[in-house]
C-alpha cells in the first residue's frame, strides 16, 4: 500500500540508536555546525536515500545531545532537506511522513521537536498536523504500552517507567508513566491529559484497521494521539490505519520509539548478523568493530560489563571529567584516538566515556557538559578517520563527531538483536 500510494518516509533521528529495529534503509548523519553546512550534499544524500528500495532516509541529528533550541533549529533544517528532497526522488511524489523518532524511555526535546515540524509542514505545504501519534513502544527491549501506562522491563520485571532511572535523567527527567498526564508534563500543562486521545489494545485487536482509521480521521489541530502496543501485531495494524486515513486527506506527525518506525516502513523482521556474514556484508571494513558507548545509565554499564566478559575486546576509557576540566583536555582525547588506532589491527575495541556521571546544576547545564564533551571528540578524530572498521552505534555515542566536515550515509545493516544496535557508521 505504501508502493502503490508513493509514499516516502523521513526519520529523524535524536540519538544513534533509532535505526536498529529496521534493515536495508539508509542512514545520514546531520551536522549541527551552521558554518558547516553543506545544503547541496545534505539534499543529495536524502534524495539517494528515499529513492532506494525501502523509500526511506533515517537522519541522525542526535538533537537528545544539544539544548531545545539548537535542537528545534537542526530539526527544522533537516525537516525542510527532507521535504524538498522528496519531490525529487525517484517515485516524484510530494508525499513524506516525517517521524520523530526518540527514546523508548521518554527522554529527549518532545515538544520543540514536534512544534518544529509541524511548522516546517505548514510552511512547505500550508497546514499542520491533524493529529500526533505518540508511539514510544519498542518491543525487542521490552519497552511496552498497556492502558496508557508506558512499561520497561527489568531484571526485576515489567515496572512503569516513570519509576526507572531513565526518568531520572539529568535533562529530561519526568514523573508520569501515564502517557496522558507525559504529555501534560512535558507541555508545561498546555495541554491537559484530558485532551489526549488513546488507541487501546481493544481498539486496535477487536476493531481492526477500520476502527483505527475511524479514531485517526475525528483528529484536528495537531490533537496528540496516545498508541498502546504489547507487539508487533499492534503497531503493524495502526501504520496500515494510517495510511488508510491519509488517503482521507489527513496528516500526521509522529514521535516513537524505534519500533513503529519499521512497521510505518513496511519492513520484515531480520535476524542479527554475526560473526562472519556481519564481516561479509561490509568489505573492506577490517576485521575488527569499533563499539562507541557513551551512555552513562546503570543499565548500559552492566551491558558493557556482560560484553568484556563474554568476548575478547579491548576497553579504551574516555575520562569525562578530565576532559571537561579543559586542563590537558586535547590531549587526553588524543591519547584514547591513539589507543583505539594502535589496538584495533589486533582486537575489536571498545571506546566508552568514565561512568562517573557529570552533571549541571539545571537540565541545560548537564546538556551542555555532555556538549562539551563530545565537542572534544572532532579534533582528535582524524586519526580514527583513516581506520577501516565497523562502527556499532550505542546509546549516547555520537557517530557525527568522526566525520565533521563532511555528509556521511551508510546502511543499518540488520535489525538489532534485544538492547543491540547494528547500525555501522563509517569510522
């Protein structure tokens, strides 16, 4: 249905993790330094992207690492690339759904990025949103959204996620798991939860498509739609419902988690690559990974503790608070480019930020000390430029800092296994 109505989809991206629920699509890397910018490359590399099989660009903006307003600028920049870039692809159509694609968790700039881009679409097309799909589920990591009440699993099961750690980030820290009263939270209480339609489990397993499509079509003025979904059944049923609602004329914005994003495209699940069909997909790429962590969760630690258990690899620490103290700053970074370029001809290395977690006095400040730190990373990259390897992407990794120049696409290979990215970015 997709195929047959042209319709193209354009993914933002606000950290490296978004593209791994999805297979075969391509995958662009923003740059966030207006000096840099390059509008003929940042079009080229979207057109070249919708106009491939899976009519599909994911762009990474990693707008969760920069304050509300350069993130609603860059999400503006990349939204108007998009939508230009979409008259010009191969299936010439003026049709693009633009996705905001976020945290599982619930962390990152909600409001300003939606706002953007409804502003973006009523600029190029002269009207907004009908409604917003709020779709944060994903399912491969047990992110998972019943009654309204948006879940993570645990070591110690299924808790509401407004009682995780994720919720109390230092930026985008939040109390409701009632994604109702989420969105009044985060809306600074403009909107009410009251105003919040939702698309229950019964909705979307008894009524079908056409019930969907029913709710869908009643939504004016941007009105934020709250979808439930325990698998993959329920949020195929709500992407078909919308484009049946499209072809009533309406139009929607949408923030999810990474897993609405592959059945919006219409893809098939993919088993994870391993080993030797992982290297086979990527000639010439080495024969060892470069894995980049910089998110600082307890969960992401015991990850990285479980992965230098399981497999030789070699751990190279990025010492935070060295780096943001400014004193010898350059060269620590130096040091750690120098020990991932002279270890990675002998093992897979792991590159990873110190888990003493660096926070400001507001949640502008603690954006701006990870800013910091990630800004260190450019000038010590030419080094790790020259590298051939395959570059996984973890949460808090900025794959944008080792290509600052330049427009970077590559292809998310594989769909991830449980908590496991697979996109590879060029190192």
């Amino acid at each position: 249905m997709r195929a047959a109505d042209g319709v193209l989809l354009g993914v933002l991206d606000d950290d490296p993790t978004g593209s791994q629920a999805v297979h075969d699509v391509q995958v662009v890397i923003a740059r966030d330094d207006p000096a840099a910018d390059d509008p003929a490359a940042e079009y080229g590399a979207y057109a070249a992207a919708l106009a491939g099989p899976a009519a599909t660009c994911f762009v990474l903006t990693n707008t969760r690492s920069l304050a509300e307003p350069a993130a609603a600028a860059l999400t503006g920049r990349v939204a108007r690339g998009l939508m230009a870039a979409s008259g010009g692809a191969a299936r010439q159509t003026a049709r693009i759904q633009l996705v905001s694609r976020s945290d599982s968790t619930l962390r990152g700039h909600l409001m300003a990025e939606i706002r953007t881009l409804d502003a973006v679409r009523r600029e190029v097309t002269g009207a907004g949103f009908d409604g917003v799909l709020f779709v944060p589920a994903f399912i491969e990591a047990g992110r998972l959204t019943a009654a309204d009440i948006h879940w993570a699993r645990t070591g110690s099961g299924l808790v509401p996620v407004g009682e995780t750690e994720f919720a109390r980030d230092a930026a985008f820290g939040y109390t409701a798991s009632d994604l109702k009263a989420f969105i009044s939270e985060k809306s600074g209480g403009t909107i009410s939860p009251g105003e919040v339609r939702s698309i229950s489990l019964a909705d979307i397993r008894q009524g079908g498509p056409d019930r969907i499509r029913d709710l869908l079509c009643v939504l004016t003025d941007g009105a934020w739609v709250v979808v439930n979904a325990t698998e993959y059944s329920d949020l195929e049923t709500v992407a078909y419902a919308v484009l049946l609602a499209e072809r009533n004329g309406k139009a929607f914005g949408f923030r999810t988690g990474p897993s609405f994003v592959r059945a919006l495209a219409g893809l098939e699940p993919r088993p994870p690559l391993h080993g030797a069909e992982l290297r086979s997909s990527h000639p010439g790429s080495g024969a060892n990974g470069l894995i980049v962590a910089g998110s600082h969760v307890g969960q992401t630690s015991r990850q990285l503790g479980v992965l230098r258990e399981r497999r030789h690899i070699t751990g190279v620490e990025l010492d935070v608070p060295a780096v943001l103290s400014g004193t010898g700053a350059g060269e620590i970074v130096a040091g750690a480019a120098r020990q991932v370029a002279d270890v990675l001809g002998r093992s897979d290395v792991l590159l990873y930020t110190s888990r003493t977690v660096v926070s400001g006095r507001s949640p502008e400040e603690s954006l701006s000390a990870g800013a910091r730190s990630l800004r260190r990373w450019p000038a010590s990259s030419s080094r790790l430029s020259r590298l051939r390897a395959r570059v996984p992407a973890w949460p808090g990794s900025s794959p944008r800092a080792a290509s600052p120049r330049t427009t970077s696409r590559c292809t998310a290979s594989a769909s991830a296994a449980p908590r496991w990215p697979a996109s590879c970015f060029p190192a």
